[in-house]
C-alpha cells in the first residue's frame, strides 16, 4: 500500500475474505503494528499474527496482543507450544491465549517434516483436554472458514490476560 495512490498487492491467504499473516521479529512488536493492521484492516485485510507465543515483547507484556485482537486481528499459535515442545511457560501461555479469546488457529509450522514435525493431532488431543470438544470444533471451524471459504471465522469478545508473566 503506498501512499502515492498506487496499490501494491498483497499476498493473502485466499480469494475470499482477505487474512494476511504476519510475523513480528521475535524480541519486539514494532511500534507501528497498531497503525498498520487499522490500515490494512481498512483496506478489507485481517492480519493474523503467527506465533505471539515467540515474541518477547507479547510474552511479557500480553496486554499488547489483547489490544491488537481487540482491535480485530487474529493470532495463530503453533501446535508444539500448545503440547509443550517449546516449554512449560509457553505452554502455559499459549492456554491463557486461548482461555482469553486471544488466539484462532493453531498451526503446524512445520516447514519440513523432517526438522518441525506437525504435531497436529497432539494438539488438538491436548485442545480437547484442556477446553473440550467445542473448542477444537471452533478451531478446526476457523482454519477451513479461513483457507478453504475465504470468509470471516469464529471469535469470541477478547479479555486481557490478569496474571503477570515472569521470564
């Protein structure tokens, strides 16, 4: 999007409802995030963060992931931090995010099989347990409403995380 009236194109998900996923460097949210998802999001696009469990800045302080959600984003956590893979703590954080309304897809983020492998069924094994066959329906909902119908999925009025997080 420039701004001398040209449109760039944008690679989003689909061809339906446009997502578009970004990924913020790991130690920091920059600190023009909050005005580019409202420009993207005036321009029809949803940015979906990937990952907010790795980011340093969400991790500490949550509060910057509820406003952005709030603000109508949407975030996706990867299946191996939801089981564990990345650590008791991001765990942990990863279920306060989807007790909170803070996260809507989960993902495989595996690359290659052979270095990340999917861990899909772990995760919505360990979804189940922790927060009931609803959830992952409501999961499994939004990765097909968003990679195969283009259209707006399922999310629920976030709340902000009340615990503070020691690193």
């Amino acid at each position: 999007m420039a701004d001398d009236g040209i449109e760039e194109e944008l690679v989003t998900v689909n061809d339906g409802h446009k997502y578009l996923l970004v990924e913020f460097p790991t130690h920091h949210v920059p600190r023009y995030a909050q005005r580019l998802f409202y420009d993207l999001q005036m321009k029809g696009v949803t940015p979906v963060i990937v990952h907010p469990e790795r980011n340093n800045d969400i991790f500490t302080h949550p509060d910057i992931l509820y406003q952005l959600i709030n603000d109508g984003a949407l975030s996706q956590v990867t299946a191996a931090s939801l089981i564990g893979r990345n650590g008791k703590k991001v765990k942990k954080f990863v279920s306060q995010l989807i007790d909170n309304g803070l996260t809507h897809f989960i993902a495989s983020d595996a690359h290659n099989v052979g270095e990340r492998p999917f861990y899909m069924k772990e995760a919505f094994a360990e979804l189940d347990r922790l927060f009931g066959r609803a959830a992952v329906k409501t999961f499994q909902e939004n990765a097909e409403l968003l990679m195969i119908h283009g259209e707006l999925v399922n999310r629920e009025q976030p709340e902000p995380i009340r615990e503070k997080k020691n690193f």
